[in-house]
C-alpha cells in the first residue's frame, strides 16, 4: 500500500479535501499528467482549437439528450407530438432542442475541420497512426448516432431518409434483404425501427463514442501532440526533461481554448437564437411534416454532412461501373508493372483484379454505389500507409501540393452541394468526376507524395510570440 501524503493541520480545508482524495485516488496525478502538465508544442496555432471545441460539443450533446430523452416517447404514434410537446409546452425546451440539433452540425463542422488539420499537418503519420485510427473510428461512430438519431423526429424527411437508407443495405448479394430486415426490424420503417434507432443513439452507440474519445486522448498524450511544423518536440529535451519547445497546457492552453471557446458559443448562439434552421440545412422544412408513409417527398437527401458520401453513392450508375472497371484494370497493370514486390504477389493482384471486375459486371450498379460510400470513410483508416512524403507538415512540401490539397476540399464541397441538390444529368456527371477525384486522390497518394522538391524542416518550431 503506498505511503500516505501528509500536509501542515493549518492547511485550507479545501487542500485537505484534495489530499484526502489523492491518498485515495490519483485525481492530481490524472489532471497533471492528463493536461496540467502535459507538455505540448508552444507554436500551436488556431487550427489546434477544435479539437476542444469537439469535446464542448460533445458534452452539450450528452447533456442537452438527457433533458430530451426525459419528455420524448419513442413511439410511432406519439414520437412527432412529443418533439412538438417539448419545443411549445416544456419550458425552456424549444432552446434544449435547438441545441441538441444545431449541436449535431456544430459537431461535424468542428469534426471536419479537425479532420483536415490532421490532413494537413500529418498528424497520421508515425507515432500517431493509432491516434488517427481512434480518431476516424470516432468520425465512423458520429456518423452512425447522427443517422440514428435523425430519425427521432418521425418527421416526413426523417422517415423517408431512412427507408432510403436503410433499402440499401439490402443491394448487398445474399445477405442484403435479411440485413434490411434485421436493422428495421420490420419490413418498412415503422415503430420498431424508431425503438431499434432510439436504443442505439441514447445507449449503444454513445458508449462505444465515449470509449473511443478515451482511448483518443490517451494514445494522443502518450505519443505526443503534433504541430504545425511535424517536428518532434520529445526529440529535444531541456536539462529539466521537458521539451524545449513545449510548454504546460495549464494555464497557456487553458486560456488559449477558453477564448476559442467564447468565440465558437458566441457563434452558436446566435444560430439557436436567430437561424436554428439554418434555411434547412440543420432542420429540413419537411422535417416538420408528420411521418407518412403514403407519401413520399419530391426530393429525398440526408443532412448536409452526409451529403458528400451520397453524392458519391448518387453517381454510381450502370454507366459509371465501366469506368471502375477501367480504374480496376489500369491500377492493377500499374501494380503488376510498377511495383517492386515478389512475382507471387503480382499474380496475386492480377487474380483479385480479374475476381472483382468479374463481380463488377455481375453485381447491381447499386451495389457499388454504397461499396463506394463506405469505401470513402473506410479509406481514411488506411492513410497513414497511402502518405510517403518526406515531411510530415504542408508547409514543407511543394507548392502544388497545397494546390492539390485545396482542390480536394473544394471537390469535397461540392460534392456535400450536389448531394442536397435534386438528380440532374450535369449533377450526375460532376458527382462522377468528384468520386474519382476523392478515391485517386488517395489511392495515388504513395505516388504523387513523393513528388516534388521539399523545403528543409528546421530542428526546432517555429515559433512568433503574440
């Protein structure tokens, strides 16, 4: 048993209080090592905030579900009232719902824009592949409780985004048609499905979320924060064993994140307040239609951060497969040709390239469409693997780099437009252009990578005081 702390008798009662329970529980050895004095680069700069502001967000979500889940009823012929019950009777709960669905956008904005710090920077890259790897499971685990929990409302748009949803699952061959069935637990969408989606969103799914933030920060505080620069700061340590070019988050990072923090809540209130609709992006005009299932709406489409994955899912067409296959068949040769691994393997890549063109031309176009969808989340998993630049950091490498990073995040948005937009021909091909654009982008990374000329990367960060 370890030696218990003794402090001065004439200590303040509230130090006696914390030395009561640090004997007992390391809470000062967690919040020192956690984030009091957990050494982080001095030259972070404002792509470092949202990070935080994730977990502001995900905090108000807990919080703001909570007091929903007291009044909702989570039944088909009571659901829509209920929502209606908390925005005009419940008091104060037309602000806890507005917060719960501004929240939800808020989340994903601050996720996406966290995600591409990490793009730019090369926080996947080693040590912190599995940082990545927990980070994408998370943004894979946000996906899924945004999509339970839009159906909630039973609003028109929440039901019928659903059943679209839910019907592709069943183009998968053999196991499809029973896979649909045992997510709606039913044949259409109807009440068991609302009970199926409610259990996961307000239990399942924010169990596995919370185990995966966890085990985020733990594996990021155990390597190391990344910075802008992609130097190492452990790699040069000062006679004290700190690095010399990190300093404490508290109280430098404490008040750096409460400033970002003001700003964003300054900003979210005033969506709540004066936009909470956001001209229907946050809350689709049909969602404030009953559900009914004798009536579709002229133009079904997710909420706008899902929308870039079902534009892609939307230009997968019978036309499209042919020039995947083309794809196939151009990536395979290149492999066989270019790659310098073990003829073994080459013939390997030949017979998986013959087996899946094979599927190709013998499977539904719709099939692919959602292969590719989840292909495109998926795919983030494995990027730490696909990068094999010298440096880490974009502002190393060469300038047509930044270039090609800009047009990735240009593509992605209007792929994120045309997938709020109705189906239209010149839609469709822009849609097809921008899913190439997404998956070459990545499945040449090793190669284009490596091109160019990279600037030196100093020994230490740089660094300007402010």
């Amino acid at each position: 048993m370890a030696d218990f702390k003794e402090i001065s008798p004439n200590a303040p009662a509230g130090e006696k209080l914390l030395n009561w329970v640090d004997n007992r529980f390391p809470l000062t050895k967690l919040w020192e090592d956690q984030w009091g004095k957990y050494y982080a680069p001095k030259n972070f700069n404002i792509w470092y905030i949202f990070g935080s502001l994730a977990m502001l967000v995900l905090v108000i979500q807990i919080v703001t579900g909570i007091f929903l889940v007291m009044h909702y009823k989570p039944d088909a012929a009571l659901a829509f009232a209920s929502v209606e019950y908390i925005m005009r009777d419940v008091p104060w709960g037309w602000l806890i719902r507005y917060m719960h669905s501004t929240g939800a956008s808020a989340f994903f904005i601050v996720v996406y824009l966290h995600m591409f710090r990490g793009l730019m920077y090369g926080s996947y890259r080693k040590p912190r592949e599995l940082v990545w790897i927990f980070g994408c499971a998370i943004f894979l685990c946000l996906m899924a409780e945004a999509f339970m929990g839009y159906l909630l409302p039973w609003g028109q748009m929440s039901y019928w985004g659903a059943q679209v949803i839910v019907n592709l699952f069943s183009a998968i061959p053999f196991i499809g048609p029973d896979l649909a069935i045992l997510i709606r637990g039913d044949y259409v969408v109807s009440d068991a499905t609302l009970n199926r989606f409610f259990s996961f969103h307000v239990i399942a799914v924010p169990l596995v979320l919370l185990g995966l933030v966890v085990a985020h920060l733990i594996a990021l505080h155990e390597v190391g924060s990344n910075n802008p620069d992609g130097i190492e700061i452990k790699a040069n340590r000062g006679p004290d064993g700190h690095p010399v070019d990190g300093i404490p988050s508290h109280p430098y990072y404490t008040v750096h994140d409460i400033l970002g923090t003001v700003v964003f809540l300054t900003i979210f209130s005033a969506v709540i307040f004066f936009a909470p609709e956001a001209g229907g992006y946050f809350l689709e005009y049909n969602n404030f239609i009953p559900a009914d299932s004798l009536k579709t709406p002229n133009h079904i489409a997710p909420v706008w951060y899902f929308t870039p994955f079902y534009s892609m899912l939307r230009a997968i067409t019978s036309e499209m497969v042919y020039v995947l296959i083309a794809c196939v068949v151009a990536g395979a040769g290149f492999g066989v040709w270019k790659a310098r691994i073990p003829s073994i393997f080459k013939g390997a890549i030949a017979v998986v390239a013959v087996a899946v063109i094979a599927t190709m031309l013998n499977t539904d176009a719709k099939f692919w469409g959602v292969i590719i969808m989840g292909g495109a989340v998926i795919i983030l998993f494995f990027l730490p693997w696909l990068d094999h630049s010298p440096v880490k950091s974009i502002r190393y490498r060469p300038g047509w780099h930044k270039y090609l990073y800009g047009v990735f995040v240009i593509n992605f948005v209007v792929l994120a437009y045309l997938g709020v937009q109705p189906p239209s021909p010149v839609g469709e091909r822009v849609s097809q252009v921008g899913t190439l654009f997404y998956f070459g982008f990545f499945l040449l990374m090793p190669w284009w990578s490596r091109l160019g000329e990279f600037k030196p990367v100093p020994e230490r960060v740089t660094f300007a005081a402010h």
